[in-house]
C-alpha cells in the first residue's frame, strides 16, 4: 500500500539546511507518495486574538491544516532559533492550532533536526519531541544531525556519516510500520 507522506522544514530559510535535510529523509522512502512542502506558501500575519477575529481563519493556514489532515504520515526537520522553534514555523502552528487543536491528528511522524553546530539542533528537537503528543503527533523517531557541512555531502544531497545515515533509515522504518 503506498502511503502520502508530508515532509517540510519547519524553517523559511530558502537554504535550509532543514529542508536539505527533509529532502534527504523523503527520498529513503518506498511505497510512499511523498509531498515536500515550503513554510514560504503559507506565510501568514503574526498570530494575536485581534488579527484572529479580523481575520478569521486564513485560507493558508487552512491550506496547511488540510495538508496534514490528508496525509497518513509526517517527516519534519526543524530549525534552531536560539533553542526554539522558527518564528515562521511557530506563527504557522499558532493559525493552525486554532483550527485543528489537535493539528498533527494522530499522523506518525519522525522528527529532525540540524544545525551547523555541534548539537545539531537537539535543544528544539526536545522541545518539539516534548510538544507534539499533545497536538496529535505520534512520533516514531527522531534524529539530530550535528555540524551538517561536516555529515551531509551537499553535491550529493546525502548524509555522508554512516551511522546517521542508518538512525535516520531506522526512524523511517518505524514511521512506515502499521504498528
């Protein structure tokens, strides 16, 4: 049975890293319909209770909620803003939350991340590994890839580190099983 798969970096960065990095992890899978979305479709107003009453429920955030709706799996590669999720990612949710509470719908997912340092990300994946149950994400795995430029081969768009490379294909295997 092929699954549709959803990946995106959750990063507005048009060189993300992330994004290299989703794409990676997307193009490991079989039997997979695979979409990669870009945070930079469904920019949006930041979020504040007055912009939500003037302007209700915008149709990309909408759009995006549909996305996950639609899909029977996730992979996302989250950027690193000071510890945190990026503001571009955040705003999204905050929209989307606010009309699915639930967003992620119970969808299995893998969880990544990458940096150009030396923890790879670890501070936001912890803080979306610790998130995302209680916004309807059943996380399969997750892998954090440390000083990108020195485990990722850009010309090749893989990851050149062999046991990242095997923990992420492991991840994957677990996003793909029915369990």
């Amino acid at each position: 049975m092929t699954r549709k798969v959803t990946c995106f970096a959750a990063s507005s960065s048009r060189n993300s890293i992330n994004k290299q990095l989703v794409t990676y992890a997307a193009g490991l899978l079989d039997n997979a319909e695979v979409e990669i979305l870009d945070l930079n479709d469904y920019e949006l107003p930041l979020f504040s209770v007055e912009r939500e009453v003037e302007l209700g429920q915008p149709a990309l955030a909408r759009a995006f909620v549909d996305k996950i709706q639609s899909s029977d799996a996730l992979i996302i590669a989250f950027a690193e803003h000071n510890g945190c999720y990026s503001a571009a990612y955040k705003n999204l949710f905050d929209w989307a939350s606010r009309i699915e509470g639930k967003v992620y719908r119970d969808k299995p997912m893998v969880l990544l991340a990458t940096s150009p340092g030396g923890r790879g990300g670890k501070s936001v994946l912890e803080l979306a590994l610790a998130q995302m149950p209680r916004f309807g994400g059943d996380v399969r795995g997750s892998v954090s890839v440390p000083s990108f430029a020195d485990n990722f081969d850009s010309d090749r768009g893989e990851i050149s580190n062999a046991a990242i490379a095997g923990e992420i294909r492991a991840a994957l295997a677990r996003l793909m099983n029915d369990d």
